[in-house]
C-alpha cells in the first residue's frame, strides 16, 4: 500500500496536478463561519478577481480580550493591576483602610468592583502610571511568567485561542496586515502580543496615558503619566484605527459590543464602488471548553453585535460549532 501511494504522488507531480490545498484552518469545524473567511481571503487576494484588493490595503484588526485570548473571570490586566497593588502595598501601608486598595488588596473582587470606575480607575493609576515604560513592561513580562489563571491553571498567554491563531496566519501567508485594536492598554499588550501573536508592537492600538520625556542619570526615559487618557474602546476604536494605522480595515473582527463601532466602521461603504469588507464576532458559546456568555455578561457584553449581525452581513462564529479546538 505504501509503494502504491508514494507512486500516486508521484504521477501527480509528474503530471503536473495540483495537490490537494493543505487546510489553513484546522482548528476550525468546516461550516458557514469557516468558508466565508475562506472565500473572502481567497477573493481579495487573487489576481484577477473582481474583489481582488491591492496587498497595501489589506488590513485586517483584532480586538483582544475575548477576541484573541480569553477574558474570564475578569480582564486579564486589571488581574495584573490588582496583583501589582498587591506587590506594592508594603510601600504604602495607608492602602490597608483606604478603598478600592483595601479590596484589591485582600482579593475581594465584589468590594473591588463596587468602587465602580472611579475606584478601578485608582487601581489602574497606582499599578500603571509613575514609572518609566521599560520598568512597567518588565513588571509585565515578569507577571505574565508567573501567574496563573485562577480557573484553568495556565498561564495567560496560554488562554489564547488557536483558531484565532490560525487565522491570523492564514490572513499573514496572503498579504494581510493584521492589528490589534483593543480596549487593554497599549503598553500592556505590546509586551507579548509579537511573541504571542505575531504582532509587532507598531501594529498594536489600545489604551493609552500620556508619557514624559525625561533624562535619569544621563540616561533618556519615557515616563507614564496619570493623565492624558485615550480610551480605545467603543467610539475610540475607530479613532485609534485612523490615529494609529491611517486606513479603513478590510477585515475586522471582535466578541462584544464593544467592537461594533470598529466592525461598523470597516463595513459600512463610504463610495459607490467601495471594495469587499468583512467583519466577524466570536460568539462564546461553550461553556464546557471555555464559558458561555452575551447578553446579560458583566464583561464582554454582546448585545447590538448579536441581534444586528445577520442585517449587516457579519459572520458570527459559534465556538461550541465552529472551532474543533480552543486552546493550543
């Protein structure tokens, strides 16, 4: 039987016939989802196609959180925010009867979150402002080491998904640019998301703070401030889309609605003869692999996206359907 193989192939090559393509997405189930991401990348980047798009204009955003690697049972950085109070403390023993630290502090998420914003946003200047970018993102690197996920056990950059990984290499191998636009903050997510992602830390846009030029020592240092707040979230997605990359997305895609503004933006024609778009939604929908949630979800909310997809054309991928493997 193996002589008769190897001879098959043989002849194929022979021949001069094409080899069965090798799939570009095998983490993913062969379905709906998985052949309009397919055709769309196949369309816009074939020579001669009536959707072919020109290789300078093929950029493709990602949202992060729920998007590329999971965000349960709470965004990934405001773990690392609390658990960085948690390392300073010692240097401000005021923290001990002071709110939102004393929850942070003694691993209360309710009391933590029932500081609301104001309190999370103390959280998030003690743990990411003061300090110059490169000692933050040691702080980060180190974390990201080190901890682990509270339900799984793995580490963070280990609770991303594979189809997303996939994806992103097949839209890479045709030509696509890909980005990630996230909510999380900008300096954060350019500590892994080159090694973890493939994605350079030009090509991140994310929350941002204003930064201080300054010389220690002789040296020049870069300095986060606990001003100057970019959101990129929402409305902000767009903003930072045209701030960061200066170009419309051909293919955008998220998991909450949070993302609808920038999946809008990348879908809606601006001009008569404006070329083929897509837009995508990770619906999470297994709660057996990973957790089930939209609607009524304190994080990662999915709502408009949901009940506006089939109108507006978007692909919606159902994980518990579509995706033959979660995690790597």
């Amino acid at each position: 039987m193996r002589y008769i193989t190897a001879l098959l192939a043989c002849l194929v090559v022979s021949l001069g016939a094409k080899a069965p393509a090798q799939d570009a997405l095998p983490s993913w189930n062969d379905g709906q989802a998985k052949q309009a991401i397919l055709d769309f990348v196949d369309r816009t980047t074939t020579q001669g196609s009536p959707d072919f798009v020109p290789p300078a204009q093929r950029i493709a955003t990602f949202d992060n959180d729920g998007c590329l690697w999971a965000e349960q049972p709470a965004y990934f950085q405001l773990i690392f925010a609390i658990d960085r109070v948690k390392q300073m403390a010692a240097d401000h023993p005021e923290w001990e009867g002071q709110e939102p630290f004393k929850s942070a502090i003694a691993g209360d998420m309710e009391g933590l979150m029932a500081t609301g914003k104001e309190g999370l946003a103390k959280i998030l200047a003690a743990s990411h402002t003061g300090m110059t970018t490169d000692e933050f993102a040691d702080s980060v690197r180190q974390w990201l080491e080190t901890a682990r996920h509270p339900t799984t056990g793995k580490t963070y950059t280990q609770m991303v998904y594979k189809p997303m990984l996939e994806l992103l290499d097949h839209l890479r191998d045709n030509g696509y640019k890909t980005f990630i636009v996230s909510g999380g903050g900008i300096d954060f997510l350019r500590v892994f998301a080159e090694e973890v992602y493939g994605i350079p830390p030009e090509q991140v846009v994310g929350t941002s703070v204003a930064v201080k030029y300054e010389v220690r020592d002789g040296v020049p240092v870069l300095i986060k401030q606990p001003q100057g707040l970019f959101v990129d979230d929402k409305e902000g997605k767009p903003a930072g889309i045209h701030q960061h990359i200066g170009r419309r997305p051909v293919f955008a895609a998220g998991n909450s609605d949070g993302d609808f503004q920038m999946l809008e933006y990348t879908t809606s024609p601006q001009s008569a003869d404006d070329g083929p778009r897509l837009a995508m939604l990770v619906h999470h929908t297994d709660a057996d692999r990973e957790w089930a949630y939209d609607r009524d979800s304190h994080i990662g909310q999915l709502v408009r996206g949901l009940d506006e997809a089939e109108e507006r054309g978007w692909v919606v991928v159902d994980m518990a359907q579509d995706w033959a493997t979660i995690f790597p």
